[in-house]
C-alpha cells in the first residue's frame, strides 16, 4: 500500500491533521519519504495509534525535522506496527506547535 499526500502548507497558517490515513487498516509502516519545498525547516510528526489529533496538544510518537528545501528518506526494514496512522507538519518540534509550514509537505509512506 503507498499513501501520497500534501501536508499543510498555508503560508504559516494553523496546521491540520490527517488522520486514520489507512482508514481503519492496520499494518506496518515500511518508509517515509518527505519533500519539504519550503525554505524553512519543518517537522513531520506521525502517531501510530491516535484516531484524534489536535495539532498543538496531541504528543507525536515519530518526529522527523526536515531542512529546508530538502528531501529525507526513512526505511524501517522491519517495519513500525500501527493501528491508525495520523500525520501533521508544523514549524516546531514543540508539542505545543501548531503553524504550518510556508509550502506544503509532500509524504510518501509505503505500508503493509
């Protein structure tokens, strides 16, 4: 399974969530690929089994700060089992961060 998406980018306006990106399907999450366009960096941050998110308050258990203009690669070889998958990208690692970043956040994940 590979999920594509844009993550908010408004120009430093409030970030939002995706959530439950699998709808309902658990499974292993094989990689993460993430293109930050920005000129900023930014922090990509995934929980594994939340089905609520509120951007600012829910606590992240993946946290990936992207540099600026630039694009990451993650392989999990053995995989990261997951019941629901949620995704945002703000500004700051800080729990509290809700802005989004200047361009938007391009995710590739591929799943099992």
């Amino acid at each position: 399974i590979i999920h594509d998406s844009a993550l908010s980018g408004t120009g430093g306006g409030t970030a939002t969530a995706q959530v439950d990106i699998t709808q309902g399907q658990a499974g292993k999450l094989m990689s993460i690929d993430l293109d930050n366009g920005s000129g900023n960096p930014s922090v990509f941050k995934m929980t594994f089994t939340e089905s609520t998110v509120t951007v600012g308050q829910t606590v992240a258990q993946l946290m990936i700060t992207i540099p600026a203009s630039s694009k990451v690669h993650y392989t999990m070889p053995e995989g990261v089992a997951f019941t629901t998958l949620s995704m945002w990208c703000v500004t700051s690692s800080a729990v509290a961060a809700t802005t989004a970043p200047q361009s938007a956040v391009l995710v590739t994940l591929v799943t099992s």
